[in-house]
C-alpha cells in the first residue's frame, strides 16, 4: 500500500476571514468599466486618453506619451502619474472591498506600479526591444536583442524575482499590492472587447480557433487530470487530499483549479495553498522559456503556438502573457521573412482556451465534489449542482460580455460609428497592458524559492516537475499541433 505524504507548514491550516467580495467579480467590475469607459471615444468622448502608454526608445525622453493625442499636453510623465493615480484610486477601492487595509495597500500599490513600469520601460530600451533592420537604422544601433517591446514583461518578472529571492522583506512589505489573479483577470476582461475587434475582420477563422479550442482542451484535460492524479499516488504516495488538487492545479489551470478542487473535496485550506504557490514558480520558469521555443520552433505555426502556451502554462496570467510575448517574438521573425500577420491571433487564441479551460474549472469541481462527498468519503455536505456556478470564475463573463459587445460594435454599427471602435477598444487594450505588467511583476514577487523549499514543498514539487516537462507539456503541443496546424492568421493589410 502507498504511503501518505502531507507536508504543511504550522499555522497554515487556519480558516482566513472572508472577504467582502471576491476578486472575480471585482475583476469583472473593474474591467467591464474600463472597455465601457474607453467607448465613449465612438462618440468623440476621450475619457482614457491620459493613460500612459510606452515606445521603444533610445533617447529616455521620447519612451513615454499619453495614448491619445488630446491629451498631449500632458506629457509623457504627466501621463504616468495620471495612469497611477487614476489605477491607486480604482485598486484602493477594491482592497477595501476585500477587506483588506487601504492604507497599507496603497502604500504596497505604489512601489509595485513605479517599480513595474519602470521595468517595462527599460524594457522597451532600443537594444533590448528593436527587432527589424529599419529599427536598427531608425534608433542609430548596431545590435540588439531583438526581445520586442513585450520583452518588457520578462523584466518585469525578473525585478520582481530579484525582490522576492534577495529582498524578502520588502517582498514582506509589498505584500498587500501583490495579486496578480486581481490583475490578469482584469486584463482578461478588457482583452475580450480587443479579440473580438481583431476578429471581426475575419469571422469565418474566429469560429473555426472557438470550436477548436474548446476541442483541443476537452481532450487534453482528460488526458492530464487522470495521468497526474496517477503519478502523485502511485509513485510519490501522496494521499487523495493532495493528490486531486495537484492534478488539477497541473492539469488544469494552476491556482484557480487547485483552490476549487480543494473547496470541492473540502480539503484543509493548506493543500491548495501549497499548490498554488507550486504552480506560481513552475509558471514562471515557462514563461521564461516556452516562448522563446515557440519562436524557434513554431514560427510558422503561429496559431499552434498561441494553443500551446494556454495548455501548457499553468496560470491564467502566465498563459495569456506568455502568449503575448510569443506573438511578439514570432510576429517579428515573419516580418524579417517578409510575413507581416496581422497581430491579436496568438494572444487571442492562447486565450480562448484559456476561457475554456476556466469555464472547465466549474464543472470539474462539481465532478469531483459529487465523487467525494457521495463516495470516496461520504459526508452530510454533500456537492450541489449550484456548485458549478459558485466555482465558474466570474472574470470570464466579463470576457464574453466585451467580446461580444466589441463584435456587435465593429459588424453591427453604421461604418461611420465602427471605424472609431479600433481606436476606442486600443485605448482600453493601453490599460490591459499596465495590468500585464502588473501581474508579471507580482508573479515574480511571489517566487520566493527558498522560502517554499523550507515549508516542505520539495516532493510536491518533484511530481509538479515530472508531470509538466515530463508530458504535459509536450502533450499540449501534439494536442495544440493537431487542431491548429495550418491555420494562419490573416495577413496584416
């Protein structure tokens, strides 16, 4: 008979208060306000305008300006002050609805924006960021590393990495502002409006990556779940209480899938929490490495790539912003080949199965819920078919809601009114990216290395190492390879 293997740090076990409202509705909230708030520019309304948004740059002088040119006068540094009082204001007021300290979160927010944006920055550097020999001759250099300007995400997880591994007590310090579920499912919501706008052009192919998504996740979910599941209590003896949300934070979707399936089997509050932090490390290492795979080995495959990266990096933000970094790597090597494609498929293929795969989250949870409390260990509180709704993550409704809002808007309007919706969805997109930024900074800040091997972490984390490099994520790739190869993106017009 296998052995049980619990480890858990003292104290861990202990039931946390509740907060007011969860971070998916507020997510919801927040990024349904913005895309509604940066539609007001269809009718010559500019109420984001004054967000900041950055370019790559050789002189310092010319990285920052305000996304529209209405509101010019302030700035490029008047901008970034304007886009963190403005961010300060709304997150301060969703800390208080968590319940948390506004006080101490607004001081945590404020080193956490300057200290990621000055990340981004650097990272549009020109001999980080440029890529094409026109930007080489634009900027005056002669090299680069040619990372493109979402290189600046990879800076951004670094800095916080830098933070968390050297600065423990700063990391300690900042604590409060480090949510990066909060931030990437905000992105999510706004990212929708900006897919359905990209897709518009060309319904016929948006169809086609929906079905197969939701394909290709169906398939590889119950391939995961069950060859996980397998090898966390056969070859590593962990009992079913750690093992089915193991399986699932792996298999599945990281932190969201792992505290539902720990809700589900009404398993202590410690053995999600270990596993999320699990899979927090584990998801940066792939964004550290998956994208630059994808450009060297899937360049002419794009759409596989975006497939990949939402089956195989494990946290929404991981996923979506890995994505983002490969389409940028693989857009640029085309474009040396003479390639232009046209830019949003990667990043909205990556996140259509992303969708898929949290909607999953719902009725996976209620699956094993309904197995647990009837069979494995029969209790009183039994699992409800409500269950599916309270563990569906909210965010995703705001993702359909500016999705289809964004369709409707760019194939449903007069052409007057649709040919300003691009302009007014990219001022909304300006402020997904600030958001992207935030949550890779958080990711790092998170991934404190020897803080978890210290808490007993290391033979979970040797069957989380096993089962992602070992198959699932090569699985993905054959998953991803066979419903999305000779797909193509639409050339850039």
């Amino acid at each position: 008979m296998a052995t049980t293997y619990a480890p858990f740090p003292a104290g861990a076990d202990k039931a946390t208060p509740a907060p007011r409202v969860s971070e998916d509705w507020l997510a919801l909230i927040i990024g349904l306000a913005i895309f509604v708030l940066a539609l007001a520019a269809i009718a010559n309304v500019d109420l984001l305008g004054w967000a900041v948004t950055t370019a790559v740059w050789a002189d310092p002088g010319k990285a920052l300006t305000t996304v529209s040119k209405t509101y010019a006068a302030l700035g490029g540094f008047g901008a970034l002050v304007a886009t963190f009082v403005a961010l300060l204001a709304v997150l301060s007021g969703a800390a208080a609805a968590l319940g948390m300290s506004v006080k101490r979160f607004a001081l945590a927010f404020t080193a956490v924006f300057w200290i990621a944006y000055a990340s981004w920055v650097v990272g549009n550097f020109a001999h980080f960021a440029a890529v094409t020999p026109a930007e080489l001759q634009k900027f005056g250099i002669g090299w680069s590393l040619k990372l493109t300007n979402e290189g600046g995400y990879i800076f951004a997880l670094v800095g916080g990495l830098i933070i968390a591994n050297f600065f423990p007590r700063f990391a300690e310090a900042i604590k409060e502002a480090v949510r990066p579920e909060l931030y990437i499912k905000v992105a999510i919501v706004i990212l929708g409006g900006f897919f359905a706008v990209t897709a518009a052009g060309r319904l016929s192919l948006a169809s086609s990556l929906l079905l197969r998504g939701l394909a290709a996740i169906a398939e590889a979910y119950l391939i995961y779940w069950a060859v996980v599941y397998f090898i966390a209590r056969k070859w590593f003896g962990f009992n079913r209480e750690w093992a089915a949300p193991l399986a699932s934070g792996i298999s599945i979707c990281g932190v969201s899938a792992a505290i539902a399936t720990g809700g589900a089997i009404r398993a202590r509050p410690v053995v999600p929490v270990l596993v999320s932090s699990l899979v927090v490390v584990f998801a940066v290492v792939e964004v550290l490495i998956l994208p630059f795979l994808a450009q060297t080995f899937l360049a002419h495959e794009p759409l596989v790539a975006g497939a990949w990266m939402g089956l195989a990096v494990k946290t929404d933000g991981a996923a979506v912003a890995s994505a983002g970094i490969a389409e940028s790597l693989i857009l640029a090597r085309n474009a040396l080949e003479g390639v232009n494609y046209q830019p949003g498929w990667i990043l909205g293929t990556a996140t259509t199965v992303k969708v898929f795969i949290d909607i999953f989250i719902g009725v996976w949870a209620f699956v094993l819920g309904y197995i647990w409390t009837n069979h494995v260990n029969p209790t009183r509180d039994r699992a409800r078919a409500a269950e599916i709704w309270d563990r569906l993550p909210k965010f995703v409704i705001g993702f359909v809601a500016t999705f289809v809002l964004g369709l409707f808007l760019a194939l449903g309007t007069p052409p007057e009114i649709a040919k300003r919706v691009p302009a007014a969805v990219g001022e909304a997109n300006t402020l997904r990216v600030i958001f992207f930024i935030l949550t890779f900074f958080s990711i790092g800040v998170l991934s404190n290395f020897r803080k978890l091997w210290e808490e007993g972490i290391g033979r979970l984390a040797a069957v989380y190492a096993l089962s992602l490099f070992g198959f699932v994520i090569w699985v993905g790739l054959l998953i991803s390879w066979l419903f999305f190869a000779g797909v193509r993106p639409p050339l850039a017009s």
